[in-house]
C-alpha cells in the first residue's frame, strides 16, 4: 500500500474510533466534548500502533505543517517591515539585484512550495529555475551582503520545514 494512503488511513481510523466512541457513551444526546474525548483517545490509540503502519505518525505532519504557517508569517511580517523601512526611510539605499540559490529540495510539490513562499515574501521574487530544478535566480530588493545572509537564512528554514513536511 502507498504511503500516502497508510496516512490517510491512520486520519480514518482516528476518525472511526471517535465515532465508536459516541456511540458506546451512555448520553442522551451527542456532545462534540464526547466527539473529542473519542478522537483523543484515539490519536493514543493511532500513536501506539503507528509503527505497525510503517510510516510516521499523522499529527507529525499536521505539527509540521503548522510550523511552515507560523515561520511564513515571522518571515512575512519582518519582511515586511524591512521592506517598508527602505521604501519610506532609505530609498537611496536600495540595491536591487540577482542572486542565485541552490536548493537541495527534491521533489516538484516542495521546489513549487518554496518559490511560492518566496514570492509572497516581499523584497524578493524567483525570477526563473534552472532545468535541473537545482538553481533558482531570485531578484531582491536589497542585494547588500548582511541582507543577502537575511535571504538565504530565511530560504533555508524554508527547505528545513518543506523536509519535515514530507518526511516519511
């Protein structure tokens, strides 16, 4: 069976066993409390057998996922505020240039999600990808060494988050 599947069933199962839940609870009505009771029971219960699975354990994903949201939005807002500090203050100091990256990203989904996360960060732009999906040319607002180490430092937490994402 494909892993991607072994996941999705380890959600389905969570899922069934917080319905069983429900249903074996003595209560005259249906409470989203004892819903949840049930689903948490069962992410012990998923947690347990996962290994017998072969594959990670959902919530993994599901934590990694929401730590690319939470450094999106740092990277967003500081990004951002720098930005707005050289159009309002230092216009002059602006050095827009090209530089180059090279990623060790793998797969098409992730290089596709890096250059998206890229792009809507603003001060940058991918501007093209090599053939090889190995290089990626990005404009920048600001081209100036201490900047630069801002850039790539950001674009390789990035790629560390995108691995722990995809992560088997």
């Amino acid at each position: 069976m494909h892993r991607k599947q072994v996941s999705d069933i380890q959600v389905l199962l969570n899922l069934f066993i917080a319905l069983i839940w429900v249903l074996m609870v003595d209560e005259d009505q249906i409470y989203i409390s004892t819903f949840v009771k049930g689903y948490l029971i069962g992410i012990v219960i998923i947690y347990i057998m996962h290994r017998f699975f072969g594959t990670k354990f959902y919530l993994f994903k599901v934590i990694s996922l929401i730590k690319l949201l939470l450094l999106f939005n740092i990277e967003l807002f500081t990004s951002s505020m720098s930005t707005l500090y050289y159009i309002l203050f230092a216009s002059k100091k602006v050095s827009p240039g090209l530089v180059t990256y090279s990623t060790e990203l793998q797969e098409e989904w992730q290089l596709t999600c890096l250059i998206v996360l890229i792009i809507l960060t603003p001060g940058s732009i991918v501007m093209r990808v090599s053939h090889d999906n190995k290089m990626l040319f990005i404009h920048t607002l600001h081209s100036k060494d201490s900047e630069m180490k801002k850039l790539y430092h950001s674009i390789k937490r990035y790629e560390k988050v995108l691995k722990e994402v995809s992560q088997k």
